[in-house]
C-alpha cells in the first residue's frame, strides 16, 4: 500500500492548482482523477473569463479568492505561457432603470477591492464596443480571458516537476478513517481492465467538483448536496464575430444563478454567446433537451441588436456545482473547511463560477489547512 502525506481528489483547475501548492511544501503528494485526462469535466467547460470579483457578497470567500485568485492567475499564465488575454470588461446597463443598479454593482466591486471600476456613458460604450446598445456602463480593468484547458496542465505540470504523483483513470470509491490517516480505495483503469488499490493519506483534500458532495458522503452521510445548472453556449463565428472586441456582459440575474447572458471574445476571435442556466437532474446532462439557437439570439438582440439566428451555431455546455436548490434565490459562498467530523479531511464543496479565477487562491487557503493537519 503506497503512504502519502496528501492525496488530492479530482484532477480539475482546483484539485491541480492545489496540487502545485502542496508539492512545494511536501513529498508524497498524490492527485487522483477518475477521468482518462485532466480538467475534461467544468474546468474546460466554461467562458474562460479571469474575474474581476465585482459581483460577490462583501468578505465572502468567492470575493476575497476572486479579487486575489485574478492577481495569481495571471502571474501564473505569464510565468509559465499559458495563454491569456488581459482585456478588460464591460458591464451594461440597457436602460436607465438599470443604471441604479449599475451604480450600486460598481459600488460593491469597490467594497470588494476591485481596482480601476469607471462608469461610462453611452458615447463611450459606441467609442470602445461600436455595436453595443446600453444607456450606461461598468469598465472593469481586471478582467481578462485564459485558455482554461492550458492552465489545468500548466498547473498539473508544475505539480509533477515538484515531485507530485498525479493518477488519471483512478477513481475514489472509498474514503476510511484509520489511525492518523484515511485510507483511499481507488478503482484504476478502463471498464475491462480494472485494479483496486488502496493509499493510506495523512491528509485528504476532496476536490471532486460536481461529485464533491458525493465524495463527502463517503465518510458518512453529510448535509451537503450540490445541484447541477446546466450552461449552454452558441458561437458567434465569421465577419459577425468583428463586432465584438472584449468581453461584454449585461446586469447579473436577480436569481444568482448566472452573470447573464454574455458575450466574450475568445482567444482565438470568435465570440461565446452564453452561458444559460438550468438546473438539470443529471450531473452528466450536457445535451439533453438544449436552448435553441433562437433563444441566444433574441436575448443576446438586447445588447447587440445586429445579431441573427443565422450567425449562431450551438456550441459546448458545462455544468455547474451549485449549493443552491432550485427556486431559492442567492448567492451561495465557496465551502472550503476541514471535516466537522474527521478533521484531516479538507472539503471543497460547491466550488461554482469563479472558481477557475479563484483556483490559486483556494490552494492558498488548503495549504494552510494542510499546515495545521501536517504539522
Ligand atoms: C458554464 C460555466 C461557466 C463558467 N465560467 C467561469 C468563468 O468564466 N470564470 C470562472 O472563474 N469560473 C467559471 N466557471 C466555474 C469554473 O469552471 C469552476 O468553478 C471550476 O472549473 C471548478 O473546478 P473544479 O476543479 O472544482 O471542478 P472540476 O473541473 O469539475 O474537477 C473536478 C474533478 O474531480 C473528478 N472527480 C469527481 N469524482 C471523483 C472521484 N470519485 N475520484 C476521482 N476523481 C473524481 C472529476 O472527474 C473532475 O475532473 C464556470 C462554470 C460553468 C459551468
């Protein structure tokens, strides 16, 4: 049976941003993903948007790992070229009844410690996005753009060159306490070739994102349940996709559920229409029952009006880790904590959007968990 110091469950941007952490400070570090490649699930199914942080309650985790998770982000993606666009943002009001809120968005960005937030006329809206339509608008400096898939191996990449053993095709199917450690029963390989094998962990990081709450059950029942919300994408390609330069988005939805519809300049020059949001019964429901192009288009017609159904084509979808039941409304904070029960267990639970910005930041926040377990 192979000793670890930690052993990491789930290999997307979380479980490998925590990975390159912890192998700087330990040996033995262990990151086991039951998928055959690293970050196929959320973490490269997203708008690949650096947040900025303007949107989350004061002092909550999403605000204070966003704000931070930004900076690391693109120092990571300067220092190991994982390819980033720093192109900042706007957020549109498209009428004056929303420029009130506008104002008290910019107002909490501010609270949260976002730097640089201006407001902005229409003229000036015409002068930087020529065929946005809106009253007013938000500057946000911060924000940019990052090829989520890249950073994942960027960060697996350094986790390995510091002595991390990182596992795919391994699935955690059992997670029991035992003296000073857990013992992690792993189910390894394909269908017709599998192996049992067991690590026995001084310490435990559950990073499993829409499975999280599941992984935690593995210890015993826990009160936590992670509800899957659908995101759907179209693309805007060709000549249309020139009429955008950055990434504009509308107010946020009152139900917390999504930033609204938006539209992002990707990396390689189309533009992302979406995400959408819907809460679906099955965490691998990518297709099932999908928006039609029709309905990107008349929602995106409020901000770009020139935009036809032709110029869409229906694109990826992800699903996103909520702790928010259907019909109740909000936004529910990170949850980052050790086991109430067996507390050399570090559970990451409903780890939604921003949590590819806030992914460094989180590992910062494990590290130190890992210290008081470790130490
Ligand atoms: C539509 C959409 C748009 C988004 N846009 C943005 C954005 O622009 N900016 C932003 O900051 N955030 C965004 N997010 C959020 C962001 O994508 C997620 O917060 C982030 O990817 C979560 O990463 P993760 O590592 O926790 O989860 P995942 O990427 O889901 O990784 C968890 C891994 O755990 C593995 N796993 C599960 N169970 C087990 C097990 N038993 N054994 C072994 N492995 C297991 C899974 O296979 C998976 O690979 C968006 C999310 C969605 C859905």
């Amino acid at each position: 049976m192979d000793q670890a110091n930690i052993l990491i469950i789930g290999g997307g941007v979380v479980g490998c941003a925590i990975a390159r952490a912890v192998s700087a400070r330990w040996e033995d570090v262990f990151l086991v993903e039951r998928n055959p490649k690293l970050g196929m699930a959320t973490s490269s199914r997203n708008s690949g948007v650096i947040h900025s942080g303007i949107y989350y309650p004061k002092n909550s985790l999403k605000a204070r790992h966003c704000v931070e998770g930004n900076r690391l982000t693109y120092e990571f993606c300067g220092k190991h070229s994982v390819p980033f666009r720093h192109t900042g943002k706007l957020v549109v009001a498209a009428n004056t009844h929303e420029e009130e809120e506008l104002a008290a968005l910019k107002k909490k960005g501010e609270d949260n410690g976002v730097e640089g937030l201006r407001l902005i006329d229409a003229a000036e809206i015409r002068k930087r996005e020529p065929h946005i339509q809106g009253t007013a608008a938000i500057e946000v400096p911060s924000t940019g753009i990052v090829s989520a898939e890249e950073l994942v191996h960027a960060l697996a990449r350094v986790a390995a060159g510091q002595g991390a053993e990182i596992v795919t095709r391994a699935r955690v199917v059992s997670l029991e306490p035992v003296a000073g450690a857990i013992r992690v029963g792993l189910r390894i390989g394909d269908e017709d070739d599998v192996q049992d094998e067991t690590i026995e962990a001084r310490c435990v990081v559950n990073a499993a994102g829409l499975y999280a709450d599941e992984v935690a059950n593995l210890l015993g029942p826990r009160s936590w349940t992670i509800y899957p919300v659908r995101g759907e994408y179209c693309e805007l390609r060709g000549a249309k996709s020139e009429m955008i330069h950055n990434l504009v988005y509308p107010m946020p939805n009152h139900d917390g559920l999504t930033l609204g519809l938006h539209l992002t300049k990707t990396l390689w020059g189309t533009v992302l229409v979406g995400p959408t949001a819907r809460y679906v019964e099955d965490k691998n429901d990518y297709e099932r029952d999908r928006e039609p192009v029709e309905g990107f288009a008349k929602n995106a017609k409020i901000m770009l009006p020139e935009i036809e159904v032709t110029d869409l084509v229906a694109a990826y979808s992800g699903i996103r880790a909520k702790l928010t039941p259907p019909n109740e409304h909000g936004i529910a904070d990170f949850i980052i904590t050790r086991d109430p029960e067996i507390s050399n267990v570090i559970q990451l639970i409903g780890i939604d959007s921003p949590g590819l910005t806030s992914a460094p930041a989180i590992a910062e926040q494990v590290l130190g968990f890992a210290e008081e377990i470790l130490n």
